[in-house]
C-alpha cells in the first residue's frame, strides 16, 4: 500500500472511532453519595461522616449484597455540599465489585479533606449529582442519591423543586437525616424544624420509587445506619417502614 493510502486508512479508522461510542459499563446500582458539611455540622462530625461511609462500604453484608446482585457490581460516586455556589464531586465515579476496588474507594474518601463551610443547599447537592448520574456513561440498572444532613435547605433553590426534577428523570433519592438533639440556639430552627427533621426530609428531600428516610439521633450510629442504607438499595429491598426510625 502506498503512503497516500496508508494515511487515507489512518483517516478513516480515526474516524470511526471518533463516532463509536465506547460501551458503557453495566452496573447493577449507580449511587451518588451526597454529603452536607455546612456549618452546623463540626470538624468531629465531619470525621464521624467519613468514617460511616467507610466502614458500611467496606461492611461484609454490604459486598455481599454487591455480589449477589445480577451483574455483580455498583458505581458510586461521592459529592460534599454547603450552599448554593459550593458543592464539590470530591470523587468520581468508581466501581466497586469486591473488598479490593471498595477500600480503594474508602481509602481516597478518608484522605479526601474538607470541601466547604458554608449555608445548606440541599439542592445543588441533588443538582450537582443529577448531572454525575447524566453524564457518567454508566448503563445501571437503577439510579440513586443519597442525601445526608442534618439541617433544612436554608440557601439556593427549593429542595423539593431539585429532587422533583430528579425524580422526572427517573433516579431515586433517599435521606438520611441526622438529628442534633443538642443545638445550639442559633441553629435550633435549621436543624429542629416542625414536625422534625426526618419529617422535613421526606417531604423535600426523599422521592422516586421505593425511596426511604433514615432517622439517626447520633452520629455514632450513622456507619450502622448507612450499612443497613447502602444493603437496601443495591438489594432494592423495600425497607422505610423497617429502617423509619434509627434510635
């Protein structure tokens, strides 16, 4: 072949792959870990947040439930929020399979620092996160967010406006609402609202089929409260009347 041909070759094949999509990854679950780190919430809580998702990732019930899922794997990815104009992916997409590809994950989320200070827009949180489940190239069987905070969406758009959209789109969004039963007077209203906070939560923040609001009262017990969490949704078993409350 001659070198005009060679590079007419050259042209083509650059071509069709530049058309080609690359096959996206089959996942049974892609979940997008959406974290509060506003100001209500403290440097120790903050570690004690971490420190939840580590050990319920790395959780033998929760890569159990991994494997025996039907393609045997999930995506997640992890976003920190505080008000409308700081919210962060702080890790991206990663798919976890066994213990190995889930302590990477934990690994990179434990030495991740802190993102914000800030107000609470739970909705750019869901916003931001929408956009990751957008444009993940990820084929899941289903699609999920997972807000945890401990206050009410106090800066930006409306959360109940962000998680409607969401839930148009076709993704599930669950809460886990952390109740600070000692605040301080100035945060009183933020994170005690009428009714409570879980209350709060599933009225603004939850949505989407089989969706579920977790109630912890302590951020000791969030790593047990996230495992149970994180087995129920790649399971897809329906469980809000059995995990309603965490005491």
């Amino acid at each position: 072949m001659g070198r005009i041909g060679l590079a007419s070759v050259f042209v083509l094949l650059a071509a069709l792959l530049a058309v080609t999509p690359v096959r996206a990854e089959d996942v049974d679950v892609a979940l997008v870990l959406v974290s509060d780190v506003s100001r209500s919430i403290d440097d120790s809580e903050f570690k004690l947040e971490k420190d939840g998702y580590s050990n319920a990732l790395t959780n033998d019930k929760v890569l159990e439930a991994i494997k025996d899922g039907p393609i045997g794997k999930i995506a997640v990815a992890y976003v920190e929020f505080a008000s409308s104009f700081e919210v962060r992916t702080v890790l991206d997409w990663t798919v976890i399979k066994d213990r190995a590809t889930a302590k990477a994950f934990v690994d990179n989320l434990t030495t991740a620092p802190r993102s914000f200070w800030g107000r609470t827009a739970i909705s750019a949180g869901i916003d931001q996160a929408v956009q990751l489940l957008a444009e993940s190239g990820l084929t899941a069987t289903r699609r999920v967010i997972d807000v945890c905070g401990d206050g009410t969406n106090n800066a930006g758009r409306e959360a109940a406006d962000a998680r409607d959209d969401a839930v148009k789109a076709g993704i599930t969004i669950n809460g886990l609402a952390i109740i600070n039963d000692h605040p301080v007077s100035w945060t009183f209203a933020h994170v005690q609202p009428p009714g409570g906070l879980a209350k709060y939560y599933r009225e603004n923040v939850a949505g989407g089929p089989g969706n579920f609001v977790l109630e912890v009262h302590d951020f000791h017990s969030f790593g047990e409260a996230m495992t149970r969490k994180l087995v129920d949704e790649i399971a897809s078993v329906p469980v809000g009347a059995r995990f309603a409350t965490e005491r």
